[in-house]
C-alpha cells in the first residue's frame, strides 16, 4: 500500500515550455523525497505537454491538463487533487534550491502547532516585524516560497477574481487561523526575464494593487500599524507614477503628489520628492533616466 505524500508542489504553467523542465527538475532534486508534483497546465498552445511527457516519467509527477483558467484557478484545483499532508507552490519559471522542502519538513516536525511556514527568495533578508499581521502585510511573500498545511488551503482558496497580489489578499486570510513562521533560509530562486507574468509594464495591474493594498489596509486596519499601512499606499501610488514619467508627465506629477501625500516621513520621500520636480522641470532631468530607460 503506497503511502500519501508529506508534499504536494503545485505547479500552474501557461506556454513555459523555455522554463518549466528547469522548474520540474529542481523538485526532482530535493534532499526530501517524499512528495508528489502536480504540473497544471493552464491551456498551454506550445511544446510544453511534449516537453513534459518526453523528459519525465518519475511516478510521482502528475501532469493535468486544464482550458486556460489562469494561475489562481490552477492552483486551487491543484490544491483539490492533491494527496499530500502539506501544499507548495512552484512557478514553472521559477526553481527551488535542493533544501526548500527539507527546511519546511524540520520546521514543522519542530513547532506542531504552526500550520504556515515560509522560505526566503534567494538574496533576500528576513525582517521581523510586531506580529503576524505586520509581518505579512510588509513582507512580500510569493506563493512559491511557503508551504501551508492542505486543510487550510481547502478552507481558504486563492480569490479567482485577482490576477495580482493573490497571494497577499490569502495569507491574510489564512493567518487569521494560524502562526507564520519564516525559517530565515534562502531556498527560492526567482528567475527574471522579459516574458515574466508580474514584470510585464502594463497599468491595470498597478492600478489593481492599489485597490486591494487599501482595501487590505482598511480591513485590517486594528491590526496594522499606521506607518506600514501609508507606506505600502504611498509605494503603491508611485508604481502607477512610474508608468506615466517618460509619457504623461502630468499623470505622473499626480501620482507621485499622492504618493508623497499618504507618507511624507517615507525614507523615499526625498527622492520621490525630487523626481517630482524633475518632472515639472526644476531639477535635473538626470533622476528620471532610471524610470525612463529601464524596464521596472
């Protein structure tokens, strides 16, 4: 009688045929080997079920094939035909190092009573924060760095209605039922390129976050303190700004106001406050060239 699996890995993929075999082989790779990988493919029209089917046949890989749905949806139906006792996420242009899953499992067999864990990305350092709710909200944890227990994340689904900044809107839910725990270990290997999903320049993505960024900001306003609520609003206004600076400079102005209006005390208020004047041309143009010239 084969036993369930201790992980699940989830991986939702979309026309990642360039990627996701990199993806795949660095679940292959881990130090713990009780898990299973469970690949959703969300509609893809390249290579990439061939790819798949051609390169792997270890029995603990699934492949499911699904009309494009889009990447909460894949995930929530991940979670529903998983076996294991713990969920992980994986994007299928992204990779884990050899321990990520060797981590979680030491951590949970030392503190039972927490039921959501999380990695750090590669290059990234661990700040810890008054409580959970400050934690979470000013921590920007992707859904491929944690590992949560299953019965959670049946309880708790990924909002289909979002297409950015999911994984926020769930964590804070989830947390409202369980510790976090960050184990301080970089595992997470986010891989950038011109055709990522989040790097992609587009304005109804910014303009959605900050809808939800003030709409988490005032759910959970008791539980947040001020200054990390204003910070993440007035950031949030300054990513719309930089959509505009090189091509609405007026737009651009408008935003980066609100910005420095929802925090002036912001570390970055200088700056911000010089770009500003940059753009109504009463300081160096030589502060917008990063915003113009560089894909952010």
């Amino acid at each position: 009688m084969q036993l369930d699996p201790f992980f699940s890995i989830i991986i939702p993929t979309y026309n990642r045929e360039d990627f996701v075999t990199f993806a795949i082989q660095s679940v292959i790779n881990q130090t713990f080997k009780n898990w299973e990988l469970i690949i959703i493919d969300d509609g893809s029209t390249d290579n990439t079920r061939e790819i798949i089917q051609d390169n792997f046949s270890d029995s603990r890989i699934k492949y499911v094939y699904q009309e494009n749905q889009e990447r909460s949806a894949s995930r929530n139906n991940g979670v529903n035909i998983a076996h294991g006792k713990w969920i992980c996420f994986l994007d299928s242009d992204d990779q884990f190092l050899s321990n990520h899953l060797e981590v979680f499992a030491e951590n949970i067999k030392e503190h039972k009573h927490i039921h959501f864990f999380y990695n750090l990305k590669v290059g990234e350092t661990y700040y810890k924060k008054e409580d959970k709710y400050n934690q979470v909200f000013t921590s920007v944890i992707h859904s491929q760095q944690v590992c949560i227990q299953k019965e959670l994340l049946i309880e708790n689904k990924y909002n289909t209605d979002l297409h950015i900044g999911e994984d926020l809107e769930l964590w804070m839910r989830i947390i409202k039922q369980t510790d976090i725990i960050c184990t301080d270990v970089q595992s997470v290997k986010i891989i950038n390129h011109e055709n990522r999903t989040v790097g992609i320049k587009r304005l109804e993505p910014l303009q959605r976050h900050l809808e939800l960024i003030t709409e988490i900001a005032s759910i959970y306003s008791p539980k947040i303190k001020v200054q990390y609520r204003r910070k993440s609003i007035s950031d949030a206004y300054f990513n719309i700004a930089k959509y505009f600076i090189g091509n609405d400079f007026l737009k651009a102005s408008f935003y980066i106001m609100k910005s420095l209006l929802h925090n002036i005390k912001n570390e970055q208020s200088r700056h911000r406050f010089l770009v500003l004047l940059s753009l109504l041309k009463v300081y160096s143009r030589k502060v917008l060239e990063p915003y113009i010239q560089k894909e952010w």
